[in-house]
C-alpha cells in the first residue's frame, strides 16, 4: 500500500474530512487507507465519528486520553503504507487534488522522506489569538522551501521506514512543543525535508482565554526540558528559550520579572481582547517561561 492517512481525533466531527479524503481516493484510484484512533473524546463525538465505520480502514476508541505524541506513534501498529500522511483532526481539504499534490512531489523527488504541507485558517476564527500566532508565526509563504523550522504537524507526510526509526517523545505528555522536539529530531539526524504549499484548511476556536493557559503549559514544559541536558540541542533554537538564558547569563532576569509584574495585567488584558498583538504574546511567554525557570 502507498499510503495511510492518520487522524487523530478528540472532540472533533470528522466526518466532512474523512469523507473529503475517500472521494478523492475513489475518483483518482489512489491506493490509500484512512485510520482513525479516537483519545477518548465525549461521547457526543464519538457518536458522531461511528457513521464512518465504513469509510475507513480502522476506527479505534481508546478507553483513556494517551496524548499528542504517544497517539501519533500509536499508528504504526495498524497503518500498512510506505507513507503515512498526519492530518489533524480540525481540519478541512482545500483542494481537490490534495492527496495526489503530495504524490506527484514524492514521485518527482523520490529522496525526499518528509513533507511539510502547510495549512490556512477558516476565517471566522481568523482574529483570535491563536490563530493570528499562527498567521503571523507559522504559516509560511511561497511555494516551496528546505527550512526545517517551518515544520508542524497539522498536515504533513513521512516515509513509514523513517518514522518507525524518530517517533515522537512520548515523555512529552503536556501541550508544547512536541512538534518542535519532532522535526530537530530529523533535522539532527539528516532527515530530507520539504515544505510545500498544499494546504488544509485549520478550524481551530480555541478562545484567547484557553490558548494563554495552554502557552503556560507550554512554557512549563520547556522549563521541564531545559533542565535535562539531553534536550538542550534540541531546544536551543526556540526563541523565548534563548531569551530567557541570555537574561539568566546576564543576570537581568529578576529586573525583567520586576517589569513585566508592573506590565503584567495590562499585557493579558490585551491579549484578551479583540485585538491582541504578539509583541505582548511574547513579553507574556517569557515572562512565565522565567518564572518558572526561578
């Protein structure tokens, strides 16, 4: 089999994606499975996601909430392709050729091991927080690029052979990072890399409340991180990381921490506005990112 194409799903309604992929696959004979591992979502979604039964090649219900990288790794158990293709469960196809863009790139350059495709955001979230981060922070332009640090994993594709050999740490069990972690992983080690405009269509509605409480779990597990060796290579190119040690090095932490007290309810108030700004995102990240390295 060429392909196997690996949702996650936690309360989400998968069915318009899924059934977006199965037609595509049909109309074009690509030889492709779809499997769904479901973390233990609400009951409501679980309902929901069961009319897919035969759509799919496996749908599994996991009795408890495993995690982001533990559930991605959890896919080598049943997917059968040379590639597997990771999509986010929140997400939505945005081209009807899709599948056959990221075949025709493998067969052009058939070296490469890992596909970035890049993803865009439905616009009735597009003025929230998290999603202008990933606006002005994440999504990339042109179309085509080797840079590794575009990489995220809400849509891309890797040779099975390479992932079975770099799976995701599955000690990172707590938002943040995991993604990150990944792709210097296979950078480290020399992994082909391309990133393609062939986007998915993100409907994340994760309210600027929820998305500061998750930037502090991240930042929470940066900390954890940093304080192992080992990870040091892998994290030294995060921005608010080298922030936070070039503060430490130069003894300016506890200043900066006297300043961003003073700031700090102005900073969140933005943030929770209509119209946050991410000069603010980042004087809040490193703020908590060094207090909890105190």
């Amino acid at each position: 089999m060429e392909l196997s194409i690996c949702i996650p799903v936690f309360n989400f309604d998968v069915r318009e994606l899924v059934v977006g992929l199965k037609k595509e696959i049909d109309i074009n004979g690509i030889d492709a499975e779809i499997i769904l591992i479901d973390d233990a979502s609400e009951t409501s979604f679980k309902q929901i996601n069961t009319s897919l039964q035969d759509h799919v090649h496996h749908l599994i219900f996991l009795e408890e909430n495993i995690g982001r990288s533990k559930i991605r790794n959890l896919f080598l158990q049943y997917a059968r392709g040379k590639y597997l293709l990771f999509l986010d469960c929140d997400v939505k196809i945005d081209s009807k050729k899709f599948l056959q863009n990221y075949l025709y790139q493998l067969k052009k350059q058939p070296d490469i091991e890992l596909i970035y495709g890049n993803f865009k955001i439905a616009s009735q979230y597009s003025n929230t927080l998290r999603n202008r981060y990933s606006v002005e922070r994440e999504i990339f332009s042109g179309d085509q690029s080797a840079d590794f640090s575009l990489f995220k994993t809400v849509n891309f594709i890797i040779k099975k052979e390479v992932f079975e050999k770099f799976p995701f740490n599955e000690e990172l069990t707590e938002y943040g990072y995991e993604d990150f972690i990944f792709a210097k992983l296979l950078e480290l080690n020399k992994v082909k890399f391309l990133a393609i405009n062939n986007p998915v269509i993100h409907f994340d509605d994760t309210s600027n409340e929820v998305f500061l409480r998750k930037a502090s779990i991240g930042m929470n597990s940066l900390c954890k991180l940093s304080k192992g060796s080992q990870n040091i290579a892998f994290i030294k190119d995060i921005k608010v990381y080298r922030a936070a040690m070039k503060l430490r090095q130069l003894k300016l932490d506890s200043l900066f921490l006297l300043i961003y007290g003073i700031f700090e309810r102005k900073v969140k108030k933005n943030l929770l506005s209509e119209n946050p700004h991410m000069k603010c995102f980042d004087f809040y990240k490193l703020g908590v990112l060094l207090r909890k390295m105190k």
